[in-house]
C-alpha cells in the first residue's frame, strides 16, 4: 500500500496543536524551544512547544568534532557552568600540522590563521551537552517526543506550513502494515521551526517548494568520520586540539583531520573530506582509516581502544550558499539550513544562535497574535548578529579551496591571518559560483584506481565491524529508508560510468553491488547499516537516491559522541 491508501484506509490521524512544533532536537532545537519558554517567561505568557526527535533520546544521532565555542550558549543560559552543562575540557593548545606522507611541518602559532585558534572554547562530547540542553528544555515545560520522526511537512489551503506529520509504525518491507501497525500523528502549529541538521530531509522539499536558494551559490557538503578512542593515560593531553591538511588525500581534493584530547583519557579524531572530490574510486572512509596511520596520528591512540563510531555531512557552503531563511508558517535553522563556520570546523554554537534569533522572532509574532506567516525579523536579526558578522568574515574559505589547496592556502592565510593582523574585520569581496557536489564526479576511466591498505584491526578497521561500534540499529521489517526514484540507475548508469561509487562513498556498507544467478548486476541496500550520514542523497551522481526518514527511534546510537 502506498502511503496515501494507509492513510485513506486507517485515517485520520490523530492530531495535536502547539504553538511551535521543532523538528530536531539537536543544539538549535534544543535552543530554540529553551529561548520560546525563556520569552514566554519574560512577557507573562504561555507559549507551548514540543520537540521531535528521530533519535531513541535526545543526543543520540549527534555526531560533531567537537570543538565548542560557548559564546551562543552563554547568551542562552549565562549560569551553564552552575547548573553542570557538560563543558569540562577547555581547549589548552592548538596544533596545525601539514602532512605528507612521511613527514609532518608543524605551523607556528604566529603564523596560524585565526580561524585555527581556539582559546576559550572547550573540547566537549556534543551528544551529551544536547541531552543536557533536552533536560533544560523539559525543565521549562517543553515537550520532547524522542523517537519521533517527522515524515511529512503538513500545508494549509494557502500552501502555508501548518506542522508535520510524524511517520506511520508497524509498516512492513512489502509496505502492507502488521500487527505493530501505528498510525502517524500530526502535530499542528502556529510555526514550525526545522533543524533537522545538515541535508534535512524535509527541509530539502521546504527549499525546493519555496525556492529558498534562489539566487544563491548551490549548497556543498563535506563527509566527516569520527572515531572515539580510549588511550594509555601516559598518553593523555587534555585540551589538546589539533587539525591537519595534506597527506593522504594528495589530488587536490578539500579535506583534513582533526584530533582533539578529551577529559578521561579519551581522544575524539576524525576526517573530512569535500563532497565535491571527483575521483569515483575515492572511499572517505578508507582515507580516514589511511590517515590514522600517519606517525603524527597515531603516536596519539596508539596503545588504546577504539569504542565509538560516526559519520555525518557537513555544511560547508558558506554564507553565499544560505537559503532564504522564513517561509510561510516556518523556519529554517542551523545545519538544516548550513550554518556552519567550514572555516572554523564549527556549528553548534551557530545552531544555539539562529534558533534562540527564530525563538525570539517567533514570540514575538505570537504575542502579536500572528499565526502561518513569514518571520521577517529572524533573517533582519541574523544580519544584525555576531554570527553573520564571523561568517562574512570566513564565507570565502571552501570556496577559495574548490580553486586548489594551493590557492586556497594563499587566500586564507591572506583573510583569516594577514587581514586581521591589518585590522581588517571581512574581505571586501566575496568568491561566488560552484556547483553542486553530485556534478563533480568523472568517469572512472578518466582517474586512477586507489588501493587501500587492508585493515590490521588495532589502528584501522573495516565499515562492519565501525558500524558496530556506531550502535546502529533499524527494526528489519520495514520499507528501506534508502529509496530509488528509478532501480535500474545504480546498475545502467553508475555502474557502468562511475564504477559504482555508492559502494565507496558510503561509510557504512549500506551499498554493495552483487551478482545475481545470471552473472547480471544488481544494487543491494542494506539500510540496516544506515548511520544517517546522508553522504548518498548528497552525492549520488544522478541524484537517484532518496534519503527518506526511516521509524523512529532507528539508527546510529552515538553515546558519548
């Protein structure tokens, strides 16, 4: 049965109204409910908020570095210290490091681009200062509905946002419901604020619908993989942060390594690589494995136990790349609509800001009895922040580096270190253009094969046994989440052109190409091992890949990540 006979066989759904319905419950999720109740407070009124999560608890599906600034969450909640946010690791030294595969040149602090330089912030664990925020918000009256997965973004006559339907429960893979069927519900709302993260999967239809991107430079992405280690406390150097560029991706790819020490002997390290790399042989997953093995690198784990696994898309676009923000009935924040500092490897304090800047517009339109318009004054405040003032100060950053990391070396330093040395806040101008990264890919006659090194299981492993350290986990008998606009694509077109590149760009096996009786080839997806990166409906060279929300409560669980 198709989605809509369900609903016409086992409707209607059961509904609830709120005043502000939130899809995400991550930091700006999180934020903005935090922010409403805050005004609420502050005006003498009542104002009710619910936030959905598709994760089992809130903090389950964040991934992140990270390295946190605490400017945004200071304006949020000024005593975070007293009530025990868990920020406990202050950043004690940065390192940026360029290698090569042998050698490593270590840039003095002196020459270090601002960017780079992290004093005061803190080395956290964003998982656990998002369940920390969820805890807050519930402490002020919000609704958290964990396990909740928004599937449908609900319009009134006029064609305005009126809420979001969450997805039906108890589907099978033949899409016929069983004995576990549950019907999903609406929530409606005056507004409805999306921050679902980077690539969102209904706020993808909000900027195609609205045509939010409009005169904007198209969105861009990176892949960042993150591991989780527990190290030899001889080992251990709390608040250290360190970033790399160069070695192993040496094609002139955009990517780079980030390591950074933890409280409790713990050391969060990863990669990130572009989106836009053109090479189909190319595998994110096996780069990161390969960078662990530069002596730089690994004299920081080596000795310890790896015991968590990520890998999630990342915004990098820039300023130039940002949708119009507002829409009849709603909003756009956070990753959801790429706010992320590529520049500085930061979000989440941009997250926390653009949804307490929605809360407050939003307040203030109910207090005017306004319902399903536009909140104007969310974009004029943005402007108006701290926040577009630092991202107008970095938004050439990726797009100097899709010129060449030659070029894109020169001009960072020339912005981010040259200019504010010269008391130069922004660059005067701005490097537009790009395109999306699904078009970059060439086909695979035209690169060079790459052959990664078997895993030897101490520094570096293989997807399975990463996916099990993710926690991953979907209820088997459902649709698969990963969905095919037309099945003979992955074989006819990718295949066949591009060697099949979903099989390597996926950093949790989900695709495999196999035989069938006949010696034909077929695509098999294994949604099971899905971490909800959405590398694919990012990079898919045909866009034949959909991304869709699969029941609540399924995925990656990152504790501690």
């Amino acid at each position: 049965m198709t989605p809509q006979e369900i609903l016409n066989t086992h409707g209607p759904r059961e509904a609830m109204d709120y005043d502000v319905v939130i899809v995400g419950g991550g930091p700006g999720g999180m934020a903005t409910a935090i922010r409403l109740k805050q005004r609420a407070a502050a005006m003498g009124q009542e104002i009710s908020v619910v936030v959905l999560e598709k994760g089992s608890e809130p903090g389950a599906h964040i991934l992140s570095g990270a390295v946190m600034d605490p400017i945004a969450i200071t304006e949020l909640i000024p005593n975070w210290r007293d009530l025990g946010a868990p920020l406990h690791q202050p950043v004690t030294g940065d390192q940026l490091l360029t290698l090569t595969e042998d050698g490593t040149a270590t840039i003095p602090d002196w020459l270090m681009p601002n960017c780079f330089h992290n004093h005061g912030n803190y080395v956290v664990r964003l998982g656990a200062v998002v369940k920390w925020l969820g805890e807050q918000a519930e402490a002020l009256g919000v609704e958290v509905f964990p396990g909740f997965a928004a599937a449908e973004v609900l319009y009134d006559e006029q064609g305005r946002v009126r809420g979001v339907a969450t997805g039906n429960l108890g589907i099978g893979k033949d899409g016929e419901p069983h004995d576990g069927f549950q019907l999903g519900m609406e929530l409606t709302a005056k507004y409805t604020v999306f921050a679902e993260g980077a690539r969102g999967h209904l706020g993808k239809q909000l900027v195609a619908k609205f045509r939010l991107d409009e005169g904007r430079d198209p969105a861009t992405y990176a892949l960042g993989i993150k591991e989780l280690w527990e190290i030899p406390p001889e080992k251990a150097q709390p608040g250290l942060v360190v970033h790399t560029s160069g070695w192993p991706v040496t094609d002139g790819s955009f990517g780079g390594g980030f390591l950074y020490h933890l409280e409790g002997n713990l050391v969060t390290l990863g990669y990130v690589l572009g989106l836009d790399y053109k090479n189909p042989w190319m595998s994110p997953f096996e780069e990161m494995q390969r960078w662990k093995t530069h002596h730089a690198i690994r004299a920081h784990i080596e000795g310890g136990k790896r015991i968590g696994y990520g890998a999630r898309a990342i915004n990098n676009g820039g300023l130039q790349s940002l949708p119009k923000l507002v829409f009849p009935g709603g909003a756009l924040i956070g990753c959801d609509a790429g706010f992320m500092n590529a520049a500085r490897i930061k979000g989440s304090h941009a997250a926390i800001k653009t949804g307490m800047l929605a809360a407050e517009a939003i307040a203030e339109a109910l207090a005017a009895g306004r319902s399903h318009d536009e909140l104007a004054a969310y974009p004029a405040a943005f402007e108006q922040s701290w926040l577009h003032a630092e991202l107008l100060q970095t938004r050439n950053f990726k797009p100097w580096f899709k010129k060449g990391p030659l070029v894109g070396t020169m001009m960072t330093g020339i912005e981010q270190w040259l200019m504010p040395k010269l008391g130069l806040k922004a660059p005067p101008w701005t490097v537009r253009g790009g395109k999306a990264d699904h078009t970059c890919l060439l086909p695979a006659d035209q690169c060079p094969k790459i052959d990664y090194p078997k895993p030897d299981n101490q520094i570096t492993f293989d997807r399975l046994s990463s996916v099990f350290v993710s926690s991953a986990n979907h209820e088997e008998n459902q649709p698969a989440h990963l969905t095919l606009k037309d099945a003979s694509v992955p074989v006819a077109i990718n295949l066949a052109q591009y060697a099949g590149p979903e099989s390597r760009y996926c950093p949790a096996g989900v695709y495999e190409f196999v035989k069938n009786d006949d010696n034909s080839d077929r695509l098999q997806i294994n949604a099971q091992n899905c971490v909800h990166c959405k590398t694919c409906d990012i990079k898919d060279p045909t866009q034949n890949i959909v991304w869709v929300t699969p029941e609540g409560g399924g995925g990656p669980n990152y504790a501690g990540m």
